[in-house]
C-alpha cells in the first residue's frame, strides 16, 4: 500500500485528490495540511512514503517545504502538483528535491500515475511540459563555470565542498560579508538557487568527487 501525505491550502482540492487517489486499490492517503509547518510536522510524524505538494502555501511555502523534509530524510519522495507550469519554477522544484512536478491542468489519472512513479524509485514529469526540464545542459553550464572570476570560483569550490560561508572567509583571509556577496554573485551566474544545486553542479563537472574532496 502506497501511503500517501496531501498539502495543499484549499480544502476543497485536498477532498478532490483525496478521493481521487484513494479509489485506486494501492493507494492510502494518511494525511492533510493546509499549510508548509503543519505539512512537515505530519510528515515526521506518518512517515508517509509519498508527499504530495503545492508550491503556493502558508508557513514558507512548498519549496521551503521541499528543502525542510529533506534535510530531515533525505530519500524523502516529493511530487509537486500545482498550478504554476513555468521553467524556472519547474526547475526549482526539482533543484530544492522534487521527485516529480505535475500540473493541476492535467488528467487526474496522472496524479495517481505520478504517485506510483515516484513510490517506485522513478521520477516524473508532467507530459505536457518539456522533458528537457529534468535534464541540465553540460556546455551551458561549463559556460557559466568559465564566467566565474578565480575568486569567485575559489569560493564557489570551498561551498560546494561544505564550508560554511565563514570558514571560506577564514580560508581565503576575506570578511564574511565580502564572501557573503560573492556567494549570491556566484549562484546568479550559475543560474541556481540552493546549496543543494550548487553541490550537484560542482560534481558534475568534476570539482569535487563525488565524497566532497
């Protein structure tokens, strides 16, 4: 049985997918939340192995929500079912952890579709939107490594390899503001938005292994 965690602020959609999901045979929904506290507080308590969420809800929304149940497990498999179809957002879902990203203007026998995905190891994309959004270009993304000044990629190494922004300071002799801002320079040229991504790229190129030398 696929137990299943619902978040979404409007109670009448949280109904809709309730009783959508549950009329599949493998499907039990454990739990709502109307917003991002209440939805991570019912996560850590059903352990539920499927969380479903949107991205526009109180209490720091579903990409704060994302971040926050993987920091606690980070196996943890997320579908986003919302309404916003946009590429940056789709892919901030997917860089903050999402499993899998689903529109609210698709078939509802793609939620439950999506679901069985993501219990099964796999992602998943909304059909409708670019399959290019799961995957990141090597050459546009060696372009944006190359557009790094040397200090800002000595910075930009030291991050990906979890030094805080005060050890860095530390490291290289510069004050904790000065790295401060070229911290936020650096993930503006790269095109990300969390330490997460940032990790991610710095392996795929091969700045660090992949144990974080």
């Amino acid at each position: 049985m696929i137990r299943v965690l619902l978040a979404d602020d409007h109670p009448v959609v949280r109904s809709g997918y309730w009783r959508l999901l549950e009329q599949s045979d493998d499907i039990r929904v454990v739990d709502e939340a109307s917003d991002a506290d209440t939805a991570y507080a019912a996560y850590a308590a059903e352990r539920p192995d499927v969380l479903v969420t949107d991205l526009s809800m109180p209490a720091g929304g579903g990409l704060g929500l994302i971040r926050r149940v993987l920091a606690r497990q980070p196996e943890a498999r997320i579908l986003v079912f919302s309404m916003h179809d946009g590429p940056l957002l789709v892919r901030r879902a997917f860089e903050a952890g999402a499993r899998g990203y689903l529109t609210k203007s698709s078939a509802p026998e793609r939620l439950v579709d999506a679901v069985r995905a993501l219990h099964a190891g796999r992602r998943y994309l909304d059909p409708d939107l670019p399959s290019g959004l799961l995957h990141h270009d090597p050459l546009d993304e060696a372009a944006r490594l190359s557009a790094l000044s040397g200090r800002e990629f000595e910075i930009f190494r030291l991050l990906a390899q979890g030094h805080s922004p005060k050890e860095c300071a530390d490291t290289l002799k510069l004050s904790a503001k000065t790295v401060s801002n070229h911290q936020t320079v650096i993930k503006e040229k790269l095109g990300i938005t969390t330490s997460a991504a940032l990790v991610h790229l710095a392996m795929r190129h091969g700045v660090i292994s992949t144990a974080g030398a």
